[in-house]
C-alpha cells in the first residue's frame, strides 16, 4: 500500500450500519510486485502496467465482486484487477471509482 487507505475508511463507515457490512471484504488481493505511482506517468508509461502482481487469499468462486478505486486514469489497473478477480472464479466484476481523469493527447 503506498499510503493513506481513504476509500476503506470511507466504505467502512458508510457501510458500518447496512445490511451489507457483513458481506464487505478489505484486503482480498495482495499486490506481491511494488509498482510505481501511475500519477506522474505519461499515458504511453501507464498503458505498461503488469498483469501478474496480484495473488488472491480470498476465495471468489461464484461470487459478485464490486472494485471501488478512488481514481481511473487509463483502466489498466482497475481492467488488470478485475481480469485476475475473474481468473479466480468469480461469476461477475464491476468496478466504481470516485473520479475519472480526462487526458488531453
């Protein structure tokens, strides 16, 4: 993790109450291979991210996975995740992120 996790807060408090809570995992991916903060990179730089850094110590056969990111730039990585979640046996992956970045190429 490269900092402040605010979106596990964020989930966290609003979910404390619902009657989802009890079916909210943090944590279910490891990401083994340090990369770089996408932040500073060049669209070309980005489009470069790996496939292969994640291992699961969740178990997502059959299971519908919700992704939340804080920030989509390109997708590589929020795309990369939910094709390994897939990998692992889960029956649907969406995604959601707070914000979107727009490129001016």
């Amino acid at each position: 993790m490269r900092g402040f996790d605010h979106i596990e807060l964020l989930l966290s408090y609003w979910l404390l109450n619902s009657q989802y809570s009890s079916k909210i995992k943090f944590n279910t991916i490891i990401k083994y291979i340090d990369t770089k903060s996408q932040a500073l990179n060049k669209l070309n730089a980005r489009n470069e991210t790996k496939n292969d850094i994640y291992k699961a110590n969740y178990n997502f056969t059959n299971l519908k996975v919700l992704i939340i990111d804080d920030v989509v730039t390109t997708g590589n990585t929020i795309n990369n995740l939910a094709y390994f979640i897939k990998q692992q046996g889960a029956k649907q992956v969406d995604c959601a992120c707070l914000m979107r970045t727009q490129f001016n190429t």
